[in-house]
C-alpha cells in the first residue's frame, strides 16, 4: 500500500470523493482527512485497504470491469448515481467492516460476492 496525498486531483476532477484506491495506490485529500478524528481516519484507511484486499483478489483488472458492472447495473435498475455507487458490493462490502480493524486478518476470500 503506497499512500498519495492527491489534493489537486479531488479539488478539481473528482469533487466530493476524498479517497480512490488503484492498487498498490491509495489515493486521498489530505485536507480533509486532516480534518477527521483519529478513528475516523482509522475506519477510512481500513475501508481503503479491504479495495486493496478486493482488487488483488480479482487480479486489479477484474475488479474495475465488475465494479464498472455493478454500477451500470445500479443505474440501468433507476438507481441515482449516488446510489449505485454506494450499492456497490465491493462499497457495501468496505462501508460494512471499515470500523472493525480486524476485519482484513479474517476476511474470506470473495466476501463481496455476499453483497451482489
């Protein structure tokens, strides 16, 4: 995992995400998770790392073509883009674990697949 504080990138390009990650990278706005507590920051480096843990799993390029996948399906079944964002099994995935630091040490593998 290789950390990049990427501010410029979510100051104009991607407005309103303030993390991507793109194994090995974990890109972020450091301004804002400036601004986070401590545990705060914990459950978003946490929630970061279980993409990592998704994206080797399917070998980098798998992941994007089933999250891609996901979301176009999402959207195609009348959801917001918010909301076949954040009903993506992978994010559904992250969103429900990314406060149990533990969670990475006793994942199974393809747990996303709970979520499809």
């Amino acid at each position: 995992m290789i950390k990049l504080k990427m501010d410029w990138l979510y100051n104009s390009i991607m407005k309103g995400f303030i993390g991507t990650t793109i194994a090995p990278f974990i890109l972020y706005k450091k301004s804002y998770i400036d601004l986070l507590s401590e545990d705060e920051q914990a459950e978003f480096w946490n929630h970061e790392k279980i993409h990592l843990k998704q994206q080797y799993e399917l070998l980098i390029l798998g992941f994007y073509i089933l999250y891609f996948y996901y979301y176009l399906k999402n959207r195609k079944n009348g959801m917001s883009k918010s909301a076949a964002y954040t009903n993506n099994p992978f994010e559904l995935e992250a969103n429900d674990h990314e406060a149990n630091p533990n969670y990475i040490s006793n994942r199974k593998h393809y747990a996303w697949k709970q979520y499809r």
